[in-house]
C-alpha cells in the first residue's frame, strides 16, 4: 500500500513488501439447455486467468500484486520500502533518512545506514528496504523522519507516521503429565487462528538442561520414519494440532531424586511455519513450566511389574524407595492383603537407614485371586525415627487371567 507525505521539496513513499498471491475468480456457468447456451462456459475457457481443464475452479494460475496492506502476524518478517523522491527544480544537501519502529514496549531503528547523502538533484530518489522480525503483538507505528538542508543554507525536517496491528497467528495450549518414573510427557495444541493453510516446516521442543527430549510425533513404517500427520503437513484455518513429546531426566539428574523432584522449567516450544507463497513465520513460546508432582518425604515407584499373570500363581515386582526428605530414615515395610492380592513374605521387616536423595530396590512376590485388571495395593512404609507411616494403594495393575487362557 502507498502512503505519500508532500512537504517543500520531497515526496516520500512508503510501501510494503509482500509477496503475491493467486488470483481468484469467480465462475458463472449454467446448463446448456438454459438461455445462455454454451456462453458462459466459452467466456471461462477463454479468460486467461483461469486454470485449463478446470475452469469453475475459483482459484488461478496467475498471480496479483496485493491491493492493500494486508495482515501481519507475529512471527513473520516485516519488510518495507521507503522512497525519499526530490520532486522540486533545486538540489539539495545533508539528506538524511531515518526509519524507526515504535512498539508498546521499545523503539528499533531499522535504517539500513545512518549516515547522511551529500546531495540530491532534482527527480531524484533515495531508497531504502528495511525488514525486522515481529516479536511483539499489538500495534506496531513506523516513524520515517527526512531532514535535508536547502541551497539557502535552511535546515528543514519532516516525519511521517505509519500505524499498523500485528496480529496472533497460532494459539498453543500445553498440558504435562508426570510419569512415575521420572519422565514428563508434554502435549501441544497448536491452533491455526489466521485465515490461511499453514505448512507446518517445524515443530520441536528444546528441553531444558535436566533433561533429553524424544519426540512421539512420527511412527515407524518399513524401516523409515514417518510423521503422524501424512506426508503434508498443512493446518486448515481454525484446525487444531496435537505434537507429543516425552522427556526423561539426564542421568546425572536422574540419581538425585530431590533435584529433580523440584524442577518446574521443561524447554520452550519452536515452531516455523510457511503461508501463501513460501512466507515463512518463526514463533518461540517463553519457557514452559509445569506444576511440580508432590512426591511427600518418601516416593515408591515401580521398576518392572509382568502385565499378565495367572490366576492363584505368584508373580515377582521391583520397587524402587527414594527419601526426598532432608533427613535420614529408618525404615519399615508392611504389607497388607487386599481381597484380591496378596502378599507373598515377611510382613514388618526392617529395610534399614535411608539417607537423603538415596534410593533402594525391592523385590516382592505377591499373588492374585481373582481374575480380572486388579489393582496392586497394600504397602506402607514406617519411619521409625518420627513415627509416621506412609501409605502406597493403587501402585499400578495387572491383568489376572487363568492359566488355561494365558497357554492357549
């Protein structure tokens, strides 16, 4: 879009440069039994703008210069051309042309140069393109300041102010799951909000320094990996896209139960993106943060545990104790039957002194009665130094088949 600003010797023009787009048309056609006959049909194929073979089609195979200043999203690159034109019979001098960015929260300066030109003779023209990567929302105002000096040794001075809004492209929403193993899987919702396909070029998740990241986005067909969504990844105005990623501690991390138990900052989200035709957008979020899982003083986790087991048969566990506390423990185990399980040992053993940030394995037998998923329950651990017992239902389940089923 044009914006011209006349004062004494000097036009100046702002423009906006942004890439075409596919000219559109719309078709009329009738039946040829209607009055028109075969007239309109014959108008469409001989109308160069239309594609050959296809001509209802509203969409074209020539290209249009856009008509006004169109939108801009966050993310996306804004460039502009600036024309500083002598439209008066005299030369001038100490031309100097300036282009400022006005945000709500700071002023850029994107002239290419800053040092002033010698002179300008008349219908002669200073140009200038400058681009800057949008990172705020809101508006936007570009200040473009001319200073010259004329024959007569005057000093003259203008600006000219250019607003615009920049607008959100993508809403993402996040949720985190906390595993019992340490791992956190995250799930974004990416939503295409503007009123064009997306071509998503990338999506990925750079995790914090705690942790190693792997994505669950793409499977495993023949031997080579493939995304999750086709071969194209377009998103349709208004669609939603969910990306699954899963992060698991470092191992140096990993062994410090208390540390990790703490940590609230994942990684932050990279996403880059194309529209029309190739413009390519880039988005950032801030660092993603997740509600910390309140392990208390003492955390039971699960090692291994079979996922099918026969009815009335004892089956083997791993547990894995870790102090989060401060302190050092003294502990007890106790098991407790259930109506379906039931423990295979010595209840109330003493598994000895615990210290901070330390872990021990345990390995358990246990047998079930009753077929089914059934829920494996009934453990507590007692520290002795403080008199508080720690209850563990619900640890994880198993499915109880009979042995007949599980053979065949």
């Amino acid at each position: 879009i044009d914006q011209f600003f006349l004062v004494f010797f000097f036009i100046l023009a702002v423009m906006r440069l942004t890439k075409p787009t596919l000219f559109t048309n719309i078709p009329v056609t009738c039946e040829e039994r209607d009055l028109p006959g075969n007239l309109f049909n014959q108008l469409m194929k001989d109308d160069p703008s239309t594609v050959k073979g296809a001509e209802t089609l509203m969409l074209g195979e020539m290209l249009t210069l856009p008509q006004n200043f169109g939108n801009i999203f966050l993310g996306e690159t804004f460039s502009s051309y600036i024309s500083v034109h002598n439209d008066s019979n005299q030369v001038v001098k100490d031309i100097l042309v300036k282009a400022d960015l006005q945000t709500s929260s700071q002023r850029l300066n994107l002239s290419a140069s800053s040092a002033a030109v010698a002179e300008l003779k008349p219908d002669c023209c200073i140009d200038d393109v400058i681009h800057h990567e949008v990172k705020e929302i809101g508006t936007h105002i570009l200040v473009c300041a001319v200073s010259y000096t004329t024959q007569t040794g005057e000093k003259m001075y203008f600006r000219k102010f250019f607003k615009f809004q920049v607008l959100k492209p993508l809403d993402v929403k996040t949720k985190f799951y906390n595993a019992e193993t340490d791992e956190v899987f995250l799930e974004a919702q990416i939503q295409n909000i503007t009123t064009s396909p997306m071509f998503m070029e990338k999506v990925s998740l750079e995790p914090s320094m705690m942790y190693n990241v792997a994505e669950l986005n793409t499977v495993n067909t023949a031997g080579e990996s493939e995304s999750t969504f086709g071969a194209r990844t377009y998103l349709q105005p208004m669609d939603t896209r969910q990306y699954l990623y899963c992060l698991k501690p470092k191992q140096e991390f990993a062994e410090k139960a208390g540390v990790i138990k703490g940590v609230t900052v994942i990684g932050k989200l990279d996403i880059v993106w194309k529209t029309n035709l190739g413009e390519r957008g880039r988005l950032q979020t801030s660092q993603l943060q997740r509600m910390a899982p309140g392990y208390g003083d003492v955390r039971l986790s699960l090692e291994t545990i079979p996922d099918t087991v026969n009815l009335e048969e004892p089956f083997d566990i791993t547990c894995k104790i870790t102090n989060c506390s401060e302190r050092t423990m003294d502990l007890v185990l106790e098991m407790c039957n259930t109506n379906s399980i039931h423990w295979c040992g010595v209840s109330g053993r003493q598994l000895g002194k615990l210290h901070p940030s330390s872990s021990l394995h345990l390995a358990l037998t246990l047998l079930s009665s009753v077929q089914g998923l059934q829920s494996v329950s009934g453990l507590r651990l007692t520290d002795t130094f403080l008199k508080r017992t720690y209850e563990y239902d619900d640890i994880a389940q198993v499915c109880v088949v009979s042995s007949e089923i599980k053979q065949s």
